[in-house]
C-alpha cells in the first residue's frame, strides 16, 4: 500500500533545506525504497512554517527513508522539531 509522510516544521533556512533535499535525491536516483514523489507547501499565514507530503512504495520505505542522516541533517535547520503525519494511501485521484 502507498504510503505517505507528511512533515510539518519551521525554518528561517529554507534555501539551505533545499540543497539538502536535492543532494539527497541525486544520491538516491535509481535505488529502490526512495521517495516516488514529493510536494514542499509554504503556509502564507506563517512564513517559516511548511509542509512537505513525501509519497513512498509502502511504509517500510518511508521508515528506512527516515532513518537516512540527511533526515536528521535537515532537522538541525529548523527552528522547532519536526511534526510526521503518517498517513495510509486508501485513494488517489488526479484531477485535470
């Protein structure tokens, strides 16, 4: 079953948080067991205050994914700890 991560944290690094991510996904093209997709949302109510929805094969994926050092790397760049949401994918529709 697909399942999908949803990380809510805080940061005034947000360009920092980037390179991080893209690196991250250069070393993982092409392996097994990596994020098939991901959405980064910014909250214009709260400026430093984002979301990022990370879609994964299965739950296993998504908890080997988590214990990656660039996950604890990214954490260090925000100015609260990070919130997961772990969420089940029961449907998924895309609307055109």
């Amino acid at each position: 079953m697909k399942f999908v991560q949803i990380i809510d944290f805080e940061t005034e690094r947000i360009d920092e948080m980037g390179e991080l991510v893209q690196e991250a996904e250069k070393r993982s093209a092409g392996r097994d067991g990596g994020p098939t997709h991901r959405m980064l949302l910014q909250d214009r109510n709260t400026p430093n205050r984002y979301l990022v929805a990370i879609e994964f094969e299965s739950y296993e994926e998504a908890m080997r994914n988590s214990n990656d050092p660039e996950t604890t790397r990214m954490a260090a760049l925000c100015t609260r700890p990070p919130q997961f949401t772990d969420c089940d994918v029961h449907e998924m529709t895309e609307i055109k």
